[in-house]
C-alpha cells in the first residue's frame, strides 16, 4: 500500500513541476477559475483542475498518518500562503516541489525522522 501511496504522489510532484516550468499560465488559469464562481460555470479543462486540487489536498492530509507527517504539515501550512501574483506563486511551487521530492526520497532512501530532526534544535 505504501508503494500505491507514493506512486500517487508523483502526480502532485509533477503539478508543482509544471507550475515552476510556468507559473503565469497558471496564475491567469486560477484567476479564471475564482472568475467562474460556481462548478456549473466551469469549462472540462477547470473542473479537471478542481477535482485535482481535492486530490492533491487529499493526498497531503492522507499523509499526515505518515511516517513523514511533518514534512506534510509543512506542505499543508505553506499552502496556506496567498499567491497574489506569479513571483509568489513561483516560489511557493519551488518549496512545495522541494518538499514533495523530499517526501518520496525520505520513504524509500533517507528514511529521516523530520520530527526528530527539528525537535533536537529546541
């Protein structure tokens, strides 16, 4: 099952990727989708984008039950940042990729306690 978890993850690793290959077809892409207001008013192409934005976000509080479960409350609090132009929304794609590669790294070849590790600092 851990296997399926992690092979599921390279679909939100691969989002990020594209969004940092281009965050301004994305940002105007979520900017039309708030215009849109309602799942009727929505084209296929931002219903998709819905349905995979519950995926992803899914796939992070799954996560949570995770032996990286701290790396996923990162993932989820930097979510929480307001993307008011590209240059946020750029940075917040490269630290969310950054993370995500790390989670799928960590299961397999680090295996890192990210709890251990940031409560030996205090």
């Amino acid at each position: 099952m851990k296997h399926v978890f992690y092979f599921l993850g390279l679909l939100p690793l691969i989002y990020e990727m594209s969004v940092v290959a281009n965050p301004k077809r994305y940002f105007d892409f979520k900017n039309r989708i708030k215009k849109a207001g309602k799942f009727d008013n929505m084209t296929t192409n931002q219903k998709a984008y819905s349905v995979f934005s519950l995926y992803y976000l899914l796939f992070a509080f799954i996560g949570l039950f995770s032996f990286n479960w701290f790396a996923f409350v990162v993932l989820i609090g930097i979510s929480f940042i307001p993307k008011v132009n590209v240059v946020i929304m750029w940075i917040d794609s490269v630290i969310s990729f950054l993370i995500l590669l790390f989670i799928l790294l960590n299961a397999y070849h680090f295996k890192i306690d990210t709890f251990a590790v940031v409560r030996s600092f205090f």
